[in-house]
C-alpha cells in the first residue's frame, strides 16, 4: 500500500508526497499493534517528571511528560530504546512515523530519533557518539522545526534546522511526519515524508552500529504533552540485527 504524507511549503500549503524508497525489504518492524510495549524496547528516562508514560494507546507509541512543579535547572528526557542493535555495513534505511499531536504549546518541546551505539537507560544525547534527527517547538505556540545533528567523538555538529537562527525564527506546522535515514558509505541522508532535506559527506557517522531510540524531552512546568511514533522500519541487507537483551 502507498504511504502519503502532508507537508507544509508555507504560501503554496500542505502538499501530498510518496513515502521514500528503502533499499531491499525490512530486516525488523514494529508497528506497536498490541496491548503493551512488549521485550523489544527499554523505556529511557533521565531528571525528574511530575508524571510521564511510555506505552501503547491506540496502537501507537506514546511518549507523555508533564513537568509541572519540577526542578527548573534540568531538561526531561523520556523515550525508549530498542534491545537490538543494528550494525550498518552497506545500504540502509531506518525510517519511523512521528505524529506531533497539535501541540497547543511547544515551547521548549523536542520528539524525535536518536541512533546511538551505547545501550542508555537515560539521555542518549549524554553519550559521544549520536546522530539525531528531531523536532524542535517554535515558542510561542503550535509551530516547529525539524534538526538534524552529529555527534562523533564527544564532538556535536548542528547540520540542519531549516535556516535557523538566520532565518523561519517562526517555524512551521508540523503534524504527522515520515522521518527516514538512509546510510551509506559511512555517511547519511535524511528524509522528512519522502523528500531528501540533508546529504551528509562519506565517513560522517563515528560508528558502525547503533540502537534506535525514540524519545521526547521538556523543561519545566509544563502541563501533560503527548507525542506519538508508529511504524518503525529498518531495512536493507547493510543492517544486522543482533540483540544485547531479551528479544
């Protein structure tokens, strides 16, 4: 079946765009169709939440951090990793449905996924080796902004964050969002519903294997925000799954 995606070109309005094309078929999916979230993921937390969740709701992942009355001097990280780590050799694609839920307010709001090759219970971002493809809220209301950004050797690169802090300082809508990383040649490219937004160069990526995370951050004080991920797929004969845990 075709996947469609919307996504927004500012005065030309929402547009309808393909899914990307992977390279071979899916080595391993998850499209969270079940009552809980089951051994092939950790849940991942780091400070203090005055409530959080991580779990299925209507058959899709759901991160959910309220924040009200915490400590003002940390960011909440909540999210989960996989058990498995996927080694990357070849050619391979890892893309994942990230629905921003109409926040009425995004402010200091991030959702998105983090490919690391350390296996953390907390912040994956505290490792120093990462690449991360997210959303960032636009204060002070509904809007975003996508970013993506490398870290190789405790080294931390800003990449893409659609001209910021230059220029869209207003962001955009963002609402069900295909976010795909194709890797090759030691590099990437990144993919937001089936358009290329960012080529890395060759050898870009510190590491030759990595668990998915996907995870949520937000300051403090803010009332319940929910974010939701669906149908994680890693494909391509580049990627060998092996299993550091159960499952």
């Amino acid at each position: 079946m075709m996947r469609l995606f919307a996504t927004w070109l500012g005065a030309w309005g929402w547009i309808v765009l393909t899914q990307a094309a992977s390279p071979g078929g899916p080595v391993w999916s998850d499209d969270f169709d079940r009552a809980d979230l089951g051994a092939g993921w950790a849940v991942t937390r780091e400070a203090d939440f005055k409530d959080y969740a991580a779990d299925i709701a209507g058959g899709r992942l759901r991160l959910r951090a309220d924040t009200i009355g915490t400590d003002d001097s940390t960011v909440k990280y909540l999210g989960v990793r996989s058990i498995r780590e996927f080694r990357f050799d070849d050619d391979a694609m890892l893309s994942v449905d990230l629905d921003w839920n109409g926040q009425a307010n995004g402010s200091y709001l991030t959702a998105g996924l983090v490919l690391g090759p350390e296996a953390r219970d907390g912040n994956p971002l505290e490792g120093a080796d990462w690449l991360k493809v997210e959303y960032v809220g636009v204060p002070p209301g509904r809007n975003g902004r996508i970013v993506v950004a490398l870290r190789t050797g405790g080294r931390e690169q800003s990449l893409y964050a659609e001209g910021w802090p230059l220029a869209n300082r207003e962001g955009r809508p963002i609402g069900l969002q295909r976010i795909g990383v194709r890797i090759r040649d030691g590099g990437f490219e990144v993919f937001e519903n089936g358009r290329s937004i960012y080529v890395s160069e060759p050898d870009a990526i510190g590491f030759a294997a990595a668990h998915v995370y996907l995870q949520m951050s937000s300051h403090s004080n803010y009332t319940a925000r929910e974010v939701f991920f669906d149908d994680v797929r890693v494909s391509g004969l580049g990627w060998v799954a092996r299993s550091t845990g159960s499952n």
